[in-house]
C-alpha cells in the first residue's frame, strides 16, 4: 500500500521520476522515503492535482455546529469557509427578499381612488424602496467581502493591518475595520461633522 503525503492523497509505490531542471532529481520509489517537497502527490486514482489545475479549490468540511473559536490559527481554511458560507447565504436571503418585494410592487399598481389610502400606499412603496437601495448596497459589501476571502484579505483591518475579533466578525461579516479602528474613524467623521 502506498504512503500518504500529508495532504490526504496517496502516493503510488511505483517509481516516478523529477523532471530534470530540479538538482538532485533522481527517480524514485514511493517505498524508500516520502516524496520531496516540490513533488506533486498523486491521488489514487492517478490524477495529479486536478483541482489546482481547473483552478478548483477542495471543498472544506465543516460541521453544522461548527463556531469559529479563538484558539485555533486565524483565518484558517475552516473559518474562511464558515465566513464565506454565512456571506453567501446572507446574500441568497437578501436576492429572495427583493425578487418578493418587486413581485409585490408590480401586483400592488392598482388605482386606488381614495387620496388618503393611495398617499398610504405610495409611502409605503417609497420606504419599500428605500429599505431595497440599502440592501442592494449591503450586497455590494458582501461581494467584496467574498472577493477579499479569495484574496486572502479578509478578517484582517484595512487600516491597520491587525486581526478583526472573530465575534465582530461573526456579528458584521463585512466588517472591514477592527472594533478599535471603526470607533476612531467615527469619533474623527463626528468631529467633522460637527464642525
């Protein structure tokens, strides 16, 4: 039986040689030692890193239960996961809640005769709208919080650079700023204001 390479794939006790430019290459069989490091491992059914080459990433597993937690390294592959999942389904809930809030702008186009009921129903329309602008913005900041997961960005301050806390995060996952950094940004956007 072939040996595992650390990354839950086994390498094959058959000889596989290092492509030439590598100095020291030499073939080798999966029997004697672990393959070295800038080898690629095989899987068992003999394809070799498929994912990195269709630029799929492996799916992480993560339990229905699962709560990032402080003792465990930051921004590992499980908590990204559970952050992208938690962003991705925010997002789904915010589409839902606006393809029903235009189905429900298009059925209520009626002609209301009375001006009090009708003023009624554009207010509500117009705050309606109001409240879909907001959430189509949210979604924006959601994209980039996505888009700042694939970078390698997310959960770090864009001002200083330091670790966000995971329980900000879990409550604002698009929070951009450590707890700190968004208070000090505030109290200089008051002063401005106030000016």
């Amino acid at each position: 039986m072939g040996k595992c390479c650390g990354l839950g794939t086994q390498v094959l006790p058959q000889q596989r040689s290092l492509p030439s430019d590598i100095p020291g290459a030499q073939a080798y069989t999966g029997a004697e030692e672990e393959p070295p490091l800038n080898q690629s491992c095989e899987n068992i059914d003999g394809t070799a890193g498929k994912e990195k080459e269709n630029g799929m990433k492996a799916e992480v597993f993560l339990p229905d239960d699962y709560r990032p937690a402080e003792d465990e390294p930051f921004m590992n592959e499980r908590q990204l996961e559970y952050f992208r999942r938690k962003l991705e389904a925010w997002k789904a809930d915010i589409l839902d809640d606006g393809k029903s809030t235009i189905e429900s702008l298009q059925e209520g186009a009626r002609n209301i005769p009375d001006v009090a009921d009708r003023a009624s129903e554009e207010t509500d329309r117009a705050l309606e709208l109001r409240t879909r602008d907001r959430q189509r913005k949210l979604v924006a900041k959601i994209d980039q919080a996505l888009r700042r997961i694939e970078e390698g960005e997310y959960g770090y301050c864009q001002v200083t650079g330091e670790p966000i806390s995971l329980k900000r995060l879990d409550a604002r996952p698009i929070a951009t700023m450590s707890l700190e950094a968004q208070e000090r940004h505030e109290r200089r956007e008051k002063v401005h204001r106030d000016d």
